[in-house]
C-alpha cells in the first residue's frame, strides 16, 4: 500500500496551484459578476494542457489519468468553484462521447479544438419534466436525407450561453425506449434553428454561464451523429459516471478554500480576549472538517486510483460524489460560522463558497440517486 502521491503528481500539483493563484484568482470577482467564464482562460488552459487532460495526445491533450484530473479540478475549484464547473462540463461531459465514440471527422473538427480551448463546448440532457429522470426527454430527432432535424427544449446548460457546439441527447426512435432509441447530435452554435433562448441567473458557480438551449427545426448534417443512432443514451451514462470522479474532486478545492480560510481566521479573530480558534467549540468544529476533508479526499483519490487502473468503480465513484459532495455543503457551512457576520457579507469569499458548495450535491446526478447506485452495486434489496 501507499498513500503518496508520486513526484510526478506532486510536481503537477505544484504547477496547477501555481497557475491558478496567479492566472485565475484576479479573475474571478468580474466573473462572478457577469456570470460569464473569462474569456480567453480556455485557451491559455489549453496551452498548458489543463482542458481535456485525460484525452488522446493524437489531438493534442497531455493524455492525464484520472487522478491528475481531480487534483487539477480540486486546485481550480480551490479559487473558484464557479471556473472549474466550466472547466469540468467542458473537459468531461461536452466532449468526452465525441473522444470516445464519434468519427474522426468529429474529433478533427471539435475535439481537437476543444482540447486547445479555441473551442468551448456543452452538454444538453436535462430538460423542464426530465431531470433525475433523463430517460423522459422529449427532444427528438427525425433523420431527413442527409439531416437529422432536431426539436425540443434543454435547461440548466453550464457554458451554454458562449459554447461554441452542444451535445445534445434526443430520441431518434421512441419506440426503442433509452436503451436503442436514443443518439447524440453535435450542434454547432449559428446553426440555423439553434438559439440561447435564455441566460439562468444562479446562486452560485456564477463564474460560467448556464442557459436554456431550443431547437426548432435546427437542421444537424447527419455526419454530426455520435457514433451509432440508438446508442446515445449509453454514451450519456458512461459520460456520467466517468465524471462522478471529477466532481467529487471538484467538491474538495472548495471545501480545502472553506477549510484553509477558516483555520487562518480562527487564528486571527479576537473575541473575549483569545484568537476563536482557542474556543474548543470553535477547534472541534475545526478538527471535524480537517477530518471530513481527509476522508472525502481519500475516497475520491482511491476512485480516481481504481480508474487509472482500469479498474470497475462505479460504487466507488458514487461514494466519492456522494461523500465530497456532502462534505463540502457542510464544510463551507461551518466556515461561515465560523466566520460570523464577516462571512455573510458579499466582499468575503466564505460566502461564495457556501452558495457554490450548494450546488453539488444536485448535478450530475443528486445524493439521492448516488445512493441509488450504490444501493445496486452493493446488492441492496
Ligand atoms: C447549475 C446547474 C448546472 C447544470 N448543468 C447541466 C449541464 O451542463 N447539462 C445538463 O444536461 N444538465 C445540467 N444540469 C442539470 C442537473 O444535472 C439536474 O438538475 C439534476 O440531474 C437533477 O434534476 P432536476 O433538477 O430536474 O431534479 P429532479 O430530478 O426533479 O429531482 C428533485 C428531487 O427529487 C429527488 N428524486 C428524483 N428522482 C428520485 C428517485 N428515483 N428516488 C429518490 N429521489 C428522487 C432528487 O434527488 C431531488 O432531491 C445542471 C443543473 C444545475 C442546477
């Protein structure tokens, strides 16, 4: 057994944070604000290979495992949580079924500049009354000669207001059900039919954007299909339990930025003549989230370990978003008690983190239904 991580990962580790303070951090308040993604990040991430890490370096990506993922998703999330949901929809879920399934016409045309970060992508599954329940879509496709033309509504699309392609999940064959009816289409932004209906205001992960995406009529070529029609909702769950992992590495940065802050406060805030943190109140609540955050960071790096070795690790990367997800909510809920009345004000970044944190336990799949999974893969009754 060894729970080091090896100096090739530590050295990653290094440079990442070192980017991030210097390169992201400044970035971030005017983000929040505009609930716009920085422009010109994706490419200077891409230029480092911080985007699309884990994909082939045929098309320019540094070929990263999964663990190399995580700790750069934990470092980005570390300055904001808001940059690194941009970050990991658009290295994960907008683009992983085309590096994994579609044809070399797509990987030329979108993967590899994706991964360059000239061009920014998203992920269209939820719609209003399809949710937790994906399998409800009611988006189709009708093919037409050399066309699909596609017609329905998704919600709550992370990079939906500047990506420049969408994959989007419809039915091409409802009869099929999931399983065979579904397929995947890779809409280019200006596609006629194709609109940002409406930007979503959030609670938090303000720093990239969320919208509504309609399709009315949008006329795809049919050469846009990912890999096979009727396959596309196998493509969507494999999509979606390859980025548990990444997720809860997400939910670390955040809950480490809760925690750090709220040690460092802890030392500095006087009350009844003593720092805070002298208050065993205040150091237990302390103590509980150094040890939270071990375990969360733990379980997370132990999926990502089992991933890299090609392991199978869907109960485990259902624990790691189930656990760090929750860890981090309640983190970031200590922290702005700890900080008091200082943590509630807007110019604190406590209570950034408290509103981002709220958010992960929701995505990707809520808590309720990664104890869903688990309960399966454990064999659950
Ligand atoms: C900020 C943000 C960004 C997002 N980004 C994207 C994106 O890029 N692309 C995309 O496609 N989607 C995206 N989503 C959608 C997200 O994945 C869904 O919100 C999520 O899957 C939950 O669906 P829902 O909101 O419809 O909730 P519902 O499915 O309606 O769930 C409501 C409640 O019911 C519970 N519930 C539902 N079914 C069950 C069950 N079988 N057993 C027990 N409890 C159940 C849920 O756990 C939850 O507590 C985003 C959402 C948000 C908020």
């Amino acid at each position: 057994m060894d729970f080091d991580l090896s100096e090739e990962h530590k050295m990653f580790q290094q440079a990442v944070r070192s980017f991030c303070e210097k390169e992201i951090a400044p970035l971030v308040d005017e983000a929040e604000a505009t609930e716009i993604f920085p422009p010109g990040l994706f490419p200077k991430m891409g230029e480092l290979g911080y985007i699309c890490a884990r994909y082939s370096a045929k098309y320019g990506a540094a070929e990263l495992g999964k663990l190399s993922e995580c700790i750069l998703l934990e470092e980005v999330a570390r300055i904001s949580g808001g940059i690194a949901s941009a970050v990991m929809v658009h290295s994960g879920l907008g683009t992983s079924m085309i590096a994994d399934h579609g044809s070399e016409e797509l990987k030329q045309k979108y993967l590899s500049p994706a991964i360059r970060g000239l061009k920014i992508s998203a992920f269209g599954l939820t719609e209003a009354n399809a949710g937790s329940d994906a399998a409800n879509m009611q988006t189709k496709a009708v093919r037409s000669g050399d066309h699909y033309i596609i017609n329905g509504t998704k919600i709550f699309i992370t990079n939906g207001p500047y990506a420049d392609f969408v994959c989007v999940a419809a039915y091409t064959d409802r009869s099929k059900g999931p399983g065979k009816g579904v397929s995947v289409f890779v809409v280019e932004k200006g596609t006629p039919g194709f609109t940002v209906s409406r930007k979503m205001e959030k609670l938090g992960n303000r720093s990239g954007g969320t919208a509504e995406l309609v399709f009315d009529n949008c006329r795809v070529p049919a050469s846009n299909l990912v890999g096979e029609e009727g396959k596309g909702f196998r493509y969507v769950m494999e999509t979606l339990d390859g980025g548990r992992i990444s997720h809860a590495g997400r939910s670390l940065g955040v809950a480490q930025a809760a925690y750090e802050a709220s040690l460092k406060y802890a030392s500095e805030r006087v009350q009844f003549g003593q720092p805070i943190g002298k208050f065993q109140a205040i150091g237990f609540k302390l103590s509980r989230m150094a040890t939270q955050l071990e375990a969360a960071r733990w379980l997370t790096y132990y999926a990502a370990w089992m991933h890299d070795q090609k392991r199978r690790c869907l109960k485990e990367a259902s624990m790691a978003k189930l656990f760090a997800s929750e860890v981090v909510v309640d983190i970031t809920s200590e922290a702005m008690e700890i900080h008091g009345g200082y943590g509630y004000m807007m110019d604190s970044p406590v209570q950034r983190y408290y509103r981002d944190a709220r958010l992960y336990t929701i995505t990707e799949g809520t808590s309720e239904i990664q104890h869903i999974v688990i309960g399966r893969e454990i064999g659950a009754p």
